[in-house]
C-alpha cells in the first residue's frame, strides 16, 4: 500500500531477540545478561533459553519471556529451532514438535510471534517455511552463527520464500551465548506505540520493524511509481525483488546504479536518501542498505502498489 513503510507507532525500539543465560546453555547468569545489553544500548531483550523461560525484571531493560523450543525435520541433525517470542509458558511435553508447523501453531495459539531459527546454520531449506503457514518469518541474520562459522546470513533462503509468494517476515538477532564475543552483531529496531513488552509482540506481529547489522533504514516510502529510501550514510542501498529483478544506487564511482539514483548524500560522499523505480517482473519488494563497513540493514518485504506484469 503506497505510504511510509514507518508510518504507524510512535518509538523505535532497539530489541535483543535471541539470547542465553545459565538456565540452558549461556555463560551469563540472567541479571548480567540483562546488564550487557542494556549496556550496549538496547531497550528490549528477549531471554530464548532453550526449552526454558527466563522471566526476569529490569530497572533498565524491558524483559519478554520467550524460549527457543525444537521441532523435528529433516535436516541434517532431524530438527529445527523456533523462537516462542512473548510466550511466557512451556509445553506440557518436554520432546519435540512433530513438525515446523506443529511448533508455530502452538505458540500463535498462546498469544507470541514464531520465528525460525538460523535457516543457513541448521541446514534449512525454502519447502521447510513454506509448510509452516503460522511461522511469522525467519532469522535472516544470526550474529553468532556469522561469528562462529560464517553461516548467518540465509537471505537467500529467505528469497526464495519470498519469491514462492509466501510473505514472511525478516528477524536479525545475536543468538549471543558468550557476552562480549557473540553480542552486538545483529538487532532488530521495532516501531512500537510504547516502551513495553506487549507493545513489542504488536509491532512484530503486524511487521512493524526492520534488521540490521549496523545501517539504519530511517524511512521506506512507496507510491505509485516509486520507491524512495532515507537511510543513515550508505555505500550501496539496494531494492531487492527476485532473482533477477531489482535495483540498485551504489556511491562507489564506478560502480553504477541500475533503475534508481541517488537523491542525498552526506559530507563523506555517503547516500543517505536514494530513489528506485519500481521493479519491472515482481510485485513485492524489500530494502537493503550497507554501510561502509559492509554492515547490512533489511526492510521486511513489502507489495507493491499499480498494475505489473503477471509474473513469468
């Protein structure tokens, strides 16, 4: 729908959605876990202790209780991790969901937000989320995978969701077991309507946040014929659609822009405001901006407004 990507909420929130303690297989006990990122900068912090809630206040940090249940599949290691976002309750049984879908339903149905856990690292596949219709969206960015093994980006899982017309939502996240190694590398900025937890479980419900590994998207507004993006100073800013549709503003001389210039840049020659017409093929869409350093920040996936093509 043409408009501000942001247009609804009133704060943005800068949310930790993936973290352990002591209770399952973290090296923090709660209350230091809680001190780290606050710490760091972060107003919200979800404690995804594997099959465990961690519920725990804060004079500085707004807590959700979460957990990271399991599920089976057929990976390489017969099964997948689903984050419980704002469920404040375990499963009567202790064993494994028979399936993605089993393990989504189950939290939808007591009120959290399902997000698959490192697509890339567990070997997961497009069909995996496909079959999953409660699934919310994905881990597009795992911080502790990338630092580990350097498999923490499942874009391209994501993609190919997104292309098979499934419109699922993008979470980037620490996963952080060991504060200070595996922290601070991926977070997820929530436009809620106020600092609270509930507020948070909201916005994320109705795709009211982005990811990011450094940028900021600052606004996406959409209209009948264009795109245009604000973004903190980026060397490349980038309107994804496809596999082979899309656009692109690069700062680099040489480099080139494909259907889309820039409209702002900072004293650094860095863009901060770029302009895409809309992608010929595809009806949806979604942004991605890297800085300087390569840090990388995604919108979630939006439609497209106008008559396009049918698709091929």
């Amino acid at each position: 729908m043409p408009g501000s990507l942001f247009r609804e909420g009133r704060v943005w929130l800068r949310c930790q959605f993936h973290a352990h303690t002591t209770n399952s297989d973290g090296d923090p006990l709660p209350a230091a876990l809680c001190d780290h990122y606050a710490d760091l900068g972060f107003d919200v912090l979800a404690i995804t202790d594997h099959w465990h809630v961690t519920d725990v206040e804060h004079d500085r940090i707004v807590v959700i209780p979460s957990s990271e249940l399991t599920a089976d599949a057929p990976t390489a290691h017969d099964e997948a991790e689903v984050l419980a976002l704002g469920v404040g309750v375990l499963p009567e049984s202790l064993e494994p969901f028979p399936g993605i879908e089993a393990l989504a339903a189950w939290i939808v149905a007591r009120g959290g937000v399902p997000f698959l856990c490192h697509p890339y690292w567990s070997g997961l596949r497009a069909e995996d989320v496909l079959v999953a219709p409660s699934l919310a969206g994905i881990e597009i960015w795992n911080g502790g995978s990338e630092v580990m093994q350097g498999n923490g980006l499942s874009t391209t899982q994501w993609d190919d969701v997104l292309q098979q017309g499934r419109m699922v939502m993008g979470l980037a996240t620490d996963d952080c077991h060991t504060p200070g190694e595996d922290s601070g590398h991926g977070w997820t900025w929530v436009r809620s309507r106020e600092r609270s937890g509930a507020a948070v479980i909201e916005a994320l419900r109705s795709g009211r946040f982005y990811a990011s590994a450094g940028p900021k998207i600052r606004d996406v507004v959409i209209d009948e014929t264009s795109v245009v993006v604000r973004s903190s100073p980026a060397r490349s800013v980038r309107l994804r659609s496809g596999p082979w549709d899309g656009c692109a503003v690069n700062a680099e001389l040489g480099m080139g822009n494909w259907r889309g210039e820039e409209r702002e840049r900072d004293a650094d020659g860095l863009i901060t405001v770029a302009r895409f017409d809309l992608p010929e093929f595809w009806h949806w869409a979604r942004v991605e901006v890297e800085d300087e350093r390569g840090r990388r920040a995604w919108s979630n996936p939006f439609e497209l407004p106008g008559e396009l093509p049918a698709r091929a």
